[in-house]
C-alpha cells in the first residue's frame, strides 16, 4: 500500500505576525483536506513568522491515484498562495 509525502515551502512575505501566518495555513490546510481527503501538517519553522514548510500525505491502494491527488493538492496550494510555494519534493513510501 503506497503512501505520498509532499512537502512545501512555503514564504509568506506579507506576513508581519504568526498570527497572520497561522490564518494563512489555516486556510490552505483546511481546503487541501476537504478538497482532497488529506492529512496535513506544519512540519518546520513554526516559530518563523515568514517562512513555513507543510506536509501533505496521501495513502492509497494506487501510487498513480495518490500522484494524481498530490498534483491536484499541489495546484490547489498554489492557486491560494501563488508564488508563495518557494519549493516542493514528494516522496512515495
């Protein structure tokens, strides 16, 4: 049974606060789970206002469902933060 990791990057220049930070997460967590049956996770940086990195995990009986959902997930991030995703890797385990 695969699962899919995606981490991202992400920097949140405009944010002048972890509190403008976390509503920023919040926001992209809580869709990515409800559009897409996600587990999502701030992984690194928790205590940066600017900078964050966030875990996206799929599990599936077909790596090519979980690519799919991770590319779709990936889309989803980027059309609510734009150039905000600085970087991305997935890793199948």
């Amino acid at each position: 049974m695969p699962v899919g990791l995606m981490t991202l990057e992400i920097q949140i220049p405009y944010a002048h606060s972890l509190k403008e930070k976390r509503a920023v997460l919040q926001k992209l967590q809580s869709r990515l789970r409800v559009r897409f049956n996600v587990a999502t996770a701030e992984l690194d940086h928790q205590d940066v206002w600017q900078r964050t990195t966030v875990g996206i995990v799929s599990i599936s009986n077909s790596q090519s469902l979980i690519d799919s959902t991770l590319r779709q997930a990936l889309g989803e991030a980027e059309a609510i933060l734009g150039y905000d995703v600085d970087h991305y890797t997935v890793e199948y385990l």
